[in-house]
C-alpha cells in the first residue's frame, strides 16, 4: 500500500464503532470510502499516524493506502474534524485477529510486526487470552492482513517488559535466537524505512504542526527511531 494524493470529504457516513479515537467512516469526492480520524485523535495522533505509516509501508507492513483528508467548514462543524485530518482507505470485511487466526498468518509478518512495534515504542497492539485491542485484522474471505492504529506510538513510558508480555505477536519462542540471526537484516530494513522519514515529516500539514511542532518530532520522535543503532536496543528486546 501507499500514500495517497490528498482527498476531499463529500460525506460523513457514520462513527465507527471500534476505536478510542472515534474515526469516521467517509466517502470522498470519488465516492471511495476511508476510515477518517480528526480532532479525538489529538494533532500529535496524526503527525505520527502519518510517520509511522510512511515508515510502516517501507518496512513492508500491509496498512492501507493512507492520505490527508480535508474537510470543509460544515463538516468541521457537525463532526469532530480539523480541516486536515488522518485518512485510512476502508477495507471492508475484516475482523480482529484472534491467537487461533495468527497461528494461519506468515511467520515472518509475526516477526517484523513485533519488532516494528518496539522500534517506534508502540504499546496500542496488545492481546491475551482475555482479549485486547490488537489493531490487527485479517480480510474474511482473502485471509489477507491488515495493519492499522499508530496514533500512540513513540510512547515515553514504553515497557519493554509488557510489549514481550502482552503484544499480539508475543506468542513467538525464542525471540532472543531470532534476533541475533537477524538483526543485520532489521537494521537494514529500519535503515531503508528512514529514508523516508523527512519527506514524510515536510508533507504533514501545517495545522497538524501546530499542536506537535517540528522542534518536538525532532527532540521526541528522531531520538526513538535511532535507538536500533544502539546494542542495548537489541539487548533488551531479547
């Protein structure tokens, strides 16, 4: 999947219903349909949605196509909508992942999503035999994955004892072995996913800057993403 050029709201379908942020299922002038997220998603939601679904496409990560959704000043005024906002593209007929559905999903993708989500200190995946909120679904008929939800990453308070403990991809054995087998690999891949980082950071809008400033991605964001060069990330992932 990709970044998409900007789309135009036409329609405010519905709330959807799972979600903390409240996202908006939308059609835009073309009459696609997106998955919009605005004001409950806070402004600093969205500057890392949008990073972190530029970094997560270079990884290799299937999130969907992803844009900057503009509203107009009626639909701002009826929804919880910025002018600018977080568009996701809809997928239709997915459903949560569940520890059985996992076990039918690439080992490799189990993998790289557990080690993606440490990287930009996401703890908004979790799932346990008691439930969670995984952010991770798989198409019905397609068994396809789907990626989505990085409003909350590059969380300051990121446990690394709870993300082994409680993350959707956890379940893996021997997580130490893997990564002394690859870890030039994801250093290659947490490489070649920067690269994409300033042109990411200089198309998010101007408005979404104001509530998380340039100075702030620099300061909070840049530091976390720089961490893989270091042996103590490596070390305390095992």
């Amino acid at each position: 999947m990709a970044k998409q050029d900007e789309i135009c709201i036409s329609q405010v379908i519905r709330e959807m219903k799972q979600g903390r942020t409240t996202p908006y299922l939308c059609k835009d002038d073309n009459q696609n349909q997106h998955i919009v997220k605005g004001e409950n998603a806070t402004r600093e939601g969205l500057v890392k949605e949008w990073i972190c679904a530029t970094l997560g496409t270079e990884f290799g990560l299937p999130i969907p196509n992803y844009s900057v959704a503009w509203a107009d000043t009626p639909l701002q005024s009826k929804r919880d909508l910025f002018e600018y906002n977080f568009a996701s593209s809809f997928i239709e007929n997915i459903q949560d992942v569940t520890p059985s559905t996992l076990k039918n999903l690439d080992q490799q993708l189990i993998n790289d999503l557990y080690i993606f989500d440490y990287w930009i200190q996401n703890a908004d995946r979790n799932l346990t035999g008691f439930g969670g909120n995984p952010n991770f679904f798989i198409h019905q008929s397609s068994g396809k994955p789907v990626v989505i939800d990085h409003n909350l990453a590059f969380d300051a308070d990121f446990d690394i004892k709870q993300h082994k403990a409680l993350h959707v991809c956890s379940t893996k054995k021997k997580w130490a072995t893997l990564f002394d087998i690859e870890r030039q690999r994801y250093e290659e891949l947490f490489a070649k996913s920067l690269l994409a980082l300033d042109a990411a950071i200089n198309s998010v809008p101007d408005d979404w800057l104001e509530g998380y400033s340039l100075e702030k991605i620099d300061a909070e964001i840049k530091p976390i993403l720089n961490r893989y060069k270091s042996d103590d990330f490596w070390e305390a992932i095992k």
